[in-house]
C-alpha cells in the first residue's frame, strides 16, 4: 500500500445497526447483531447475486435492501417478544401476512419481500438453512395477493382419509401365520426394535390418532405451522368442538380466538389425548403433538407429512408448492366461499380484514362448473 493510501471497507457508508435497532439491543446483543450483518452484507456485496461465480449485488442495492433487512429483524424481535437472529421461514411467511395488512403499496410490499429473499439466500448459502420461496407473490402491477397453491374440497376429503389410512396396521388378532410375521417385522422396523420384542402395545401403538388429529384440526382450523409448533393440550374443548387459543399462544399475539372443529374432529382429539397420557416423551410437557424424536413439529417436517399424505390419497404435487399453508388456503378459500369473509377472519386468526379479502374468490372447480353452464 503506498503512503497515503487508505484500506478500502466494502461496508463503508451502510449502516450496520440503525438507530432504532440499537435503541432496542444491549451491549452483548448490539455486538452479536453487528457481527450479523457484517457476514450478511459483505457475502451479498460480494456473492449475493451468482454465489456460483462470485457475482455479487451492486452497493447501490445492498445499501437500499439493508435498511429493509433491518426493518424485518425488528419485526421478527417484536413477534417474539425479545432479540434473535435464529430465523425461520415461519418468521418469513407471518411478516408477508403482516406486510399483506398493512395500508402501503404493492411496490412497498414487494420491495420487502425481495430484501428479505435476499437475507434467507445468505443464510441458505452460508448457515445451511433451507431455501425460502415466499407464499405470497406482491406485484407492482396488481394490487391483490392470492395464495400460491390450496387444496380442492375433494382434496381435503382425500387428505383426511388418507390421515386414517397413514401408518395403520391390521389388528393383531386378524392375521395369523406368515402375515402376521410380516407386520411384525414392519412393526420392528418401524420402531427400532429387534422383531422378537414387538409386543402387543407395538401394535397399537401403530395405530394412534397423533396424524388424525393434527390433520383433521389443521383442516378445519386452518393451522400454520408454528402454530401446530405450539399447540397446547390446553386448547382443546372437545365437548364445546372449539379450540380456545390463547394471546400469548396466537400466531400474531393480539387476541385470544376461539375456533370451530367439526364433530369428528373433536372426536379424534379425544382419542388422541386419551392415548397421549400413556406415552412418556409427553410426560413433562403439554406439548399437542410431538414428532417420534420428541420434538415440535416444524414447516419442513410438516411439508414432508402432507407430501406422504398426497401420495397415499393419490394427489399428485407436480408444479404445485405444497406446503402446509396449502391446507389452510383451502380452509380460508372454502370458509369464505360458504360463510363469507367475516367467518374466514374469525377462523383463520387474521388481526386485518384486509388479509382475508385474498381468500375472496371463486374456487377453481366453481369457475370450471360456470363455463360448463355457459356451454
């Protein structure tokens, strides 16, 4: 370097901490979420657009979606109550929702989402997350929202059905010989276990209405996934067939809901609680619904079940984003086709109207019974 010279910082004139995101951090978390942004926008500067062959974005572009980047850490700090750089893609999804209620433009809208793509790219690339493709497409030339993907009224039947056919097995006492040898093998398999220690309560066991109950409770209530994360046995009311969620519990943490479950539903929830008690992994916890390794359950493991389901029910998913948010579009879809806007409001848990009116359209199988009456 020659005298005079001075080192050049790729970050220099792009605020790393904007004042009102130190107002809210102390030291430690003020040093920690620099450190944050440095690794974020010097990767972007330098890879963001073609990782592959470092290109990266212009400055000019980091320095406009860094303030916006900014803006959705604090927003996602607010949501849940205290400072966090573990993001998910449920922080992604609810802060569209929140972006899909706010009185602002479609431009603004979609800016936002575009910064934050930016942000998730980073973190797939360099932290190993999974890529986020958002479920919401803001356009600047549209000023609607509409989900990206939802299932049908006869989907939803097959999905239930199928979530009683999901991992069943034969009563013990109606196979005998070889075939029962064959389950118990698949029952071995299954749990882990050497064949000769499958016992009677392997075989029922198999048979829980965990997957039932979850199914059936996402289809009526229209769950997102973080919110299945943190359902509570306490919710449930099966002899009024509500879900009782409390503020504290709800997604955007502003109301207590109170939401309606069919007669079967409840039903399933019944047996699926009375089958609960007996398992330990839920004995220090009131935790709805656990996976087998006894953890919540979160948006990728929901995605893989409801994937699995469509193959058992015979759905097929080719060119179409079926996520869980997948079933509750159809429930909002459906809830306002039959009841109107204001019911999917209630049952959906939105804070705005203004984000249901995206559920305010004709499902596809009514379009298509409207042109056949058109002839």
């Amino acid at each position: 370097m020659k005298n005079g010279d001075k080192a050049t910082d790729p970050l220099d004139g792009i605020k790393l901490v904007p004042k009102p995101s130190a107002k809210v951090l102390n030291e430690r978390q003020y040093l920690d979420y620099r450190s944050e942004r440095e690794h974020c926008l010097e990767w972007l500067l330098t890879f963001g657009k073609n990782p592959e062959q470092a290109d990266g974005y212009a400055k000019t572009t980091v320095s406009n979606r860094a303030s916006r980047i900014d803006q959705f850490y604090r927003w996602v700090w607010e949501y849940e109550d205290g400072y966090t750089t573990n993001l998910t893609h449920e922080h992604a999804n609810e802060y569209q929702r929140y972006l899909a209620g706010t009185e602002t433009s479609n431009s603004h809208k979609h800016t936002c989402t575009k910064a934050v793509r930016m942000l998730y790219k980073w973190r797939h690339h360099q932290r190993g997350a999974d890529k986020w493709d958002p479920e919401i497409r803001f356009t600047r030339e549209n000023q609607s929202t509409t989900p990206r993907d939802y299932l049908t009224r006869e989907e939803r039947t097959k999905i239930r059905d199928a979530s009683l056919e999901y991992g069943s097995v034969p009563s013990r006492e109606k196979v005998r010989g070889d075939e029962r040898d064959r389950w118990r093998r698949y029952l071995a398999q299954r749990f882990e276990k050497p064949a000769e220690s499958v016992t009677e309560e392997d075989w029922k066991r198999a048979n829980s209405w965990k997957i039932p109950s979850l199914v059936a409770t996402s289809l009526d209530a229209g769950l997102r996934p973080i919110e299945v994360e943190r359902a509570r046995t306490t919710w449930i009311d099966t002899e009024n067939e509500v879900l009782r969620i409390p503020k504290e519990d709800s997604s955007k943490n502003t109301n207590n809901w109170v939401v309606g479950l069919q007669e079967q539903t409840a039903e399933m929830l019944d047996r699926w609680l009375e089958q609960r008690q007996t398992k330990q992994k839920y004995d220090d916890t009131d935790a709805l619904w656990l996976t087998r390794e006894g953890n919540p359950y979160q948006s990728a493991t929901l995605a893989r079940k409801l994937r699995e389901l469509c193959d058992i029910a015979d759905i097929s998913t080719e060119n179409r984003q079926m996520s869980w948010y997948a079933i509750r579009h159809s429930t909002g879809t459906y809830m306002a086709r039959e009841d109107g806007l204001a019911a999917a409001q209630t049952q959906l848990r939105h804070k705005s109207p203004e984000t249901t009116m995206k559920y305010d359209q004709a499902p596809v199988e009514d379009r298509q019974d409207a042109l056949d009456r058109m002839g």
